[in-house]
C-alpha cells in the first residue's frame, strides 16, 4: 500500500506529451498562477481577505528562513498543507495523532486561506505555521530548499503541481488525506490528460467513498485506500473532550434551544422570521454567523430589532432570561456549543453549501439545513436514515422546528440516529497514520 509512486511509472505516462507539449502546458500553468496572483493583489485594494493574503507572503523567505534557523540538522520534519479552516479539522486529527506517536518529529504546518491561517497562526500543535507562498516554480524551490520536508501531507482537495513535481523530484513521500473525487473534475475529462499526470507523483490516496477509488482506479491509479473520513474522528473526539462555557449554561439551562451555526444572511432572514412571528414560543434561539465583522453583526442586530437579544461578549446575568436570542459574535468554538442545543440549524444551504453537520450530529443533535447540500456525502446519508432534514423555505422551516422541538420521541429518534452515524464512521484516522509512519520510509 504505502511508497512513492516509481519513477518509471510516471515518466511513462509523461512521455505521452511531446517535449513541446509539456512544455507548454507547464508555461501555461504558470501564467494562469501568476494571473490568480495579479487578481488577488488588485482585489486586495478593497478586499480585507485579500489583503491578509498578500500581507501573509510578504517576505516569505526571509521569515521562514529564520524560523528554520534552529532546526537540528537531524530533525525530522513532516509537512501538513491545509486550504483553509475546514481541511484544517479534518487534518488535525492526524496532525495531532502523528505528533503523539512521533514527538521527536517537528511539524510545518502551511494554509493557503488567511480563514485558515488568521484562526490557526497560535495553533500549538504545529512548530511552525505559515501561509503557503504561491505554486510558482522558484517559491517551490525555495520553500523546499529553506524547509527540506521528510515526509508531506495534503488535505482533502489542495493540488500545488510545482510543489508535487518537486516533492516526487527529490523522492519525498506525499499523501492526500480525506480526499474526495468527482467525475466532473477536470482530472477525469477529455482536457484532463496532463493533470492526470500530475496525480501520479502523489504516492498514495486516502479517500472518503467508493466513487473517489472507483474514478482514480478509472485513470490507472490503483494507490488509493478507502479510509473515510478524519472529521468523524475529529468531532467524535470533541464530543469527548468538551469544555464548560458558563455563559452559555445559564442561557441554555432548563430550555429547548435552536442553536443556528456558521449562519449567512438569508439564513438569518428566515430564523428571525421564525422568532418574530412566534413560530418558536418556549425555544431561545443562538445564532453564530459564519462571518462575525462589524457591519454584519450591525445588519443582523438591526433585523432583530424589538427582539430581546444580545451579543456573547457583552452578555450580563443580570436579564439574561429575558433574552430570546443570543449572538455568538466570536471564532473558534462553535463545535463545542452543539452540545447546549435541542435542534441545531446548519447555515449555508442557500448559498453554495452548508457548513459542517458533524460537529452538531456527533452530540446527538438533529440537524436542519437548506437545499444545497448535494456535495455532502453526510447529509444525503443522514437525510436518507432520518436524522436530517432539508427546507427550502420559511414555510418548511416552521413545520419541522415544530415537528423536532414539540415531539419528544421524535427528537430522541432523530439525534440517536445522528450519535450513531458519527460513531460507526470512525477510524479513518489511524488508517493514516499506520500508512504513515515513519518507520515506512527509513
């Protein structure tokens, strides 16, 4: 199962493409990379995201390169790659794991996404962490000559070519974990043949479904492990290791809560529509926006006028009953509020997909969301077993918060079934690790 995929394999298939094809299709590579970089620093002159995003790399180099000053030249060093705060979950189970099996290993730990890097940048599992400068031939070069990684790790969906040429140049292992495949990607169509090629440097695959082994079996990659997913692992693990938050506890204590996670605007809209005409009569409400910047939380505040609610960092004691919604407006610990809700509301189902569901299931927690959720293996499961369901307007909305808050067998069925789901999905992450372990590549 484990090792790099041979040299003699793919230079095969790269030998397909004519010298002035792959030439070409490389230069071309290139230009669309440096166009995405001129895209984001003209949008980063209006644009706060963007603007972290250059400020991040600014200089690069030189950081790192100081940074890796005190590393011994003995020292083992495995690199994790993360797009952003999502993949970064369903990494950390197998960053941590690697660490407490391997301790006299460091760990470089790298995001494309400032919402990654912005909320991770303290993480104390990582010896260093730090943007990943773009994929460009000579940043490639020099991030490898500066951190000489051992072994490399990349979450889910991020593929660097630059990087991965120069990792399966210089014979380092590279693993893709919780990966999934679709047949619509550009790997498995008629244009593809060359970004095929490029998946063969990678040494092995860990997916999360059939259809992912099926469609790189289909291109001749046959290095491909049906692990699962690490997020079951991750939430799972979560739900063991919850931590109090006394705020919350008085809000919640002896009271049926619709707790609303990672909310977007049109979310927002149909939650205090709810409140407002009175569709949730003995049920506080939490909200948690997926985006917590001032001129949104005005907007909502400003939608829940006349609404007894407050935000979480400026919450008293004191009236505290009175309140029908409270406002998480901070990062970093909604996983852990699931476990304070009677029904939980998964934001982003208007938009281009819902945010995680697992974090609430995995407390037993039936989970409601809206109708673009196609993308999400978890949620077709768990609407198909009965331990979710999806709307499509206010309307539909009203009738199952009604059905899961006001029948109480209905509820305990419906979040058994999600506590149950989580459980039996579990292990993904010690697959990985076993297939990674150091002892494999000495």
């Amino acid at each position: 199962m484990g090792g790099t995929a041979t040299e003699t394999n793919v230079k095969g298939l790269l030998l397909l493409l004519t010298p002035a094809e792959f030439f070409t299709v490389w230069l071309l590579y290139d230009i669309v990379i440096h166009g995405y970089q001129d895209s984001i620093r003209i949008a980063s002159l209006f644009n706060s995201k963007a603007r972290q995003w250059v400020r991040g790399r600014k200089n690069w180099a030189r950081t790192l390169k100081t940074a890796f000053e005190s590393r011994q030249p003995d020292t083992k060093v495995i690199w994790f790659h993360c797009a952003s705060l999502g993949e970064f979950e369903q990494g950390r189970p197998v960053i941590e794991g690697f660490r407490e099996r391997n301790p006299g290993w460091k760990i470089l730990l790298t995001f494309f996404s400032p919402s990654g890097y912005e909320v991770r940048k303290n993480y104390l599992g990582a010896d260093w962490i730090c943007y990943l400068p773009l994929d460009s031939p000579g940043n490639a070069r020099r991030f490898i000559r500066i951190t000489r990684p051992d072994l490399a790790v990349f979450v889910k969906y991020e593929f660097w070519f630059r990087y991965l040429d120069l990792l399966w140049q210089t014979k380092v292992p590279v693993y893709v974990i919780s990966s999934i495949f679709r047949e619509r990607q550009h790997f498995f169509l008629w244009y593809g043949k060359w970004a095929r090629r490029q998946l063969n440097k990678v040494s092995h695959f860990f997916v999360q479904d059939d259809t992912s082994v099926a469609l790189l079996k289909s291109i001749g990659i046959d290095r491909v492990t049906l692990s699962g997913d690490t997020r079951f692992d991750r939430v799972a693990r979560n739900a063991e290791n919850t931590r109090p938050y006394p705020i919350i506890e008085r809000y919640t204590a002896g009271q049926k809560v619709l707790l609303a996670g990672s909310t977007w605007p049109v979310d927002e809209q149909l939650l205090v529509r709810l409140i407002r005409e009175g569709g949730l009569k003995g049920t506080r409400m939490i909200i948690t926006p997926h985006e917590v910047h001032d001129s949104h939380l005005k907007e909502l505040a400003g939608l829940l006028e006349g609404i007894p609610f407050e935000f979480y960092t400026r919450v008293k004691s004191d009236g505290m009953e009175s309140l029908k919604v409270l406002i998480v407006d901070h990062i970093g610990f909604l996983s852990h509020l699931y476990r304070y809700a009677t029904v939980a509301y998964i934001g982003g189902g208007f938009g281009t997909g819902i945010h995680n569901i697992l974090e609430a299931a995995t407390f037993g927690v039936p989970v409601i969301f809206g109708p673009n959720y196609g993308k999400f293996r978890e949620a077709r499961d768990l609407i198909g077993l009965g331990g979710a369901t999806s709307l499509k307007n206010y309307r539909e909305l009203k009738l199952i918060a009604h059905r899961l808050i006001d029948d109480p067998n209905e509820l305990k069925r419906a979040g058994e079934i999600c506590r149950k789901y989580v459980q039996r999905r579990r292990g993904a992450t010690e697959a990985i690790l076993e297939a990674i372990a150091p002892g494999r590549h000495d």
